[in-house]
C-alpha cells in the first residue's frame, strides 16, 4: 500500500492536498447555511485558525467559491450525520498487563470504502506535532466518487506516540465546535499524553457527539465519550478497556439511541465478544492476540453486511510504538507495518 506524504505548513499542505482534490475533479455543491456558517466560523477563528489556513491552501488550487469550500469542511458534517448514523460501527479497545500494553481497532463502515482508504503522513513545520493517518476518505455511500473525497484522520498516531481513535456514538444532539471528524487530526497535532488531550477536551467545543479512543506511548489509555456539550472519561477497568459504539458512563447513557434507530445493531455483541476473548489470554495477552481478535471472522467483532464492513484493523503495542495494519479481511487479508514517527 502506498503511503501519502504531505509536507510544510498548514497552507502548503492545503495545497498539496488541493492538487490531489483538482485531480479527481472534486466539485462543491452544497447550499451554504448563513446562521450555521457565521456561528462555526467564528469558532473555527477561535480554536482552529491553522486548519481555516489549509482550507485557503486547498482554494487556492481547486476552482469554486471559497466560503463554499470552508463551509464544506467546517459545517458539513452535521448535513450527513443523522442520514448515514445507523450504518455507524467499529471496535476499540485495550489490554495491560505485565508484557505491555496492546490495543486494538476495527474501523467498520461502507464496504466500498476498502477500495479507497489511505495512509498518509503528515510532515508539519512549526509547533504542531506530525502524525500519520488512516483515512476513510470521507465516503458516505457505497457509490462513491473520488470527487468527494478528502483527508482527515479516523485513526492517528503522533510523532509523540499519542495514539487517537475516532468511534461512531448514537445521538442526535450537536453543538457549534470543531467537527469530530477533524477532532482526531486536533488532538494529535496538539497532544503527546493522555493527559494532555483530556484538557484539550475540556477547552474545545466538539460539533457531534463521538467517542474518542486515546492512548500513549507510557500505555495509559481512556475513552471520551462525548454528547456535543460534555463528555466523560471512560478508564480501564482491571487492566482493560473496550469500547463500541453504546455509551457506557450512567449519565450519557440516558441520552443513547442505538436501539432505537438500529434496534438489530452488533454494538452490545462486539463488546462482549470482545470482552470474552480478552478474558481468556488477559494476562498472557500479547501484540498476535489483538488481531486475532480483530479479524476472526467467527466471532463477529469484525462486520461484512451489505451496509458496513470492516475495512481495517489496527495492531497496537503502546510501549513499544509497534503498529501492525489489516486490510482485505474478508478476502485474502493484507497486512503491512507501519513505521511512524520516532
């Protein structure tokens, strides 16, 4: 697989990601909110100011109207989120124990998207940590046309080590923020602990409600599971942590419709297997059994429906910043290395 590299500050690489947009014809035609447009951009200023200047870099290079384009990446996400929220899947999740810490992830969604999911590295100048990505591309449907293709991180590990994993949550509510697509590419750009992007929560609005799996190169470890308005941290339990796609805190659990818009959902059956298949090599658990986990196709963690499939998995050992990428799993299953940032 080839891995893309973007290299510069946030507006070349804008413009390097501009040459790869023009080259697949890529066209806006999206009908601009005032209210939504005025309200985000202000945060977008606020919070974000870099990432507005990648999306003057990407202007600069395609032809269409610019406030169409910042529109686009900054409100966008809420015009597609309620209509594809039931095809929503993936899996996360963590095991410590005296050998390390190995972390897992399935990322589940339209099974078109295996035929174009990228790896790219991104090589930042200035004060913002590099990171590489693993990019769904952005696909909403199971057609898709490279016009409508863009890069953002589901899964991103930075130059520190800081792993950030991006999980569909079931819940209608948003607010102005930065969108939860762009929140993984936020915190690896900004954190290098656990810690570090726990605050960073506590000081940014997030648009949709998602889950965040975050992990370091020390193999600490939390979920944020988020509402739009707040969030809580999820910790590991007895050494383990797994999330899917229900809310696990008291509270936001309240708030949860996953039966309710998908009453057949895996969310609850990929959690306990999961959990099952953990519990009987917990403490002899090592870096092999996250992808036997992952892609047995007997267990059900990992998905192949007309509507979601899983496109890839992604090996973790934490300490040792060793990571291991699945794809084709149905198929003849690939698997390479991936060297990121030491």
């Amino acid at each position: 697989m080839r891995v893309r590299e973007f290299s510069g500050d946030f507006f070349e690489i804008g413009k390097q990601e501009g040459e790869i947009y023009k080259k697949n014809g890529m066209r806006i035609d999206i009908k601009i909110i005032p209210s939504l447009y005025k309200k985000q951009l202000k945060i977008y200023k606020e919070y974000y100011p870099e990432f507005l200047e990648e999306i003057e870099g990407i202007a600069s290079v395609i032809k269409c109207k610019k406030e169409k384009l910042i529109f686009n990446f900054i409100c966008g996400e809420i015009l597609f989120y309620k209509k594809f929220l039931e095809h929503s899947g993936c899996t996360a999740f963590g095991v410590e124990n005296r050998k390390g810490v190995f972390i897992g992830r399935n990322l589940d969604w339209f099974p078109a998207t295996e035929k174009f999911f990228e790896v790219y590295k991104v090589n930042f100048k200035g004060k913002r940590y590099s990171f590489t990505g693993i990019t769904d591309m952005g696909i909403t449907t199971n057609k898709p046309d490279q016009r409508e293709f863009f890069y953002y991180p589901d899964d991103a590990i930075n130059e520190k080590g800081l792993f950030i994993s991006l999980l569909a949550a079931y819940n209608k509510k948003w607010n102005y923020g930065i969108e939860s697509i762009f929140m993984t590419k936020y915190i690896a750009e900004r954190c290098s602990s656990v810690e570090e992007a726990i605050e960073t929560f506590k000081k940014t609005p997030v648009f949709l409600p998602m889950f965040f799996f975050i992990a370091d190169k020390n193999g600490k470890m939390v979920v944020i599971e988020h509402n739009s308005k707040k969030f809580k941290v999820i910790y590991p339990k007895d050494g383990v942590l797994i999330h899917t796609n229900h809310y696990l805190d008291k509270e936001l659990k309240r708030e949860d419709i996953i039966l309710k818009v998908n009453p057949s959902h895996s969310s609850f059956v990929r959690y306990y297997k999961t959990l099952m298949e953990i519990n009987k090599r917990k403490e002899i658990f090592n870096f092999s059994d996250v992808s036997k986990i992952l892609t047995d196709k007997n267990l059900q963690i990992c998905q192949n429906s007309k509507l979601r499939k899983t496109i890839w998995s992604l090996a973790i050992d934490a300490k040792r910043r060793k990571y291991k990428l699945y794809w084709d799993i149905f198929e003849k299953k690939k698997e390479m290395y991936i060297k990121f940032y030491s």
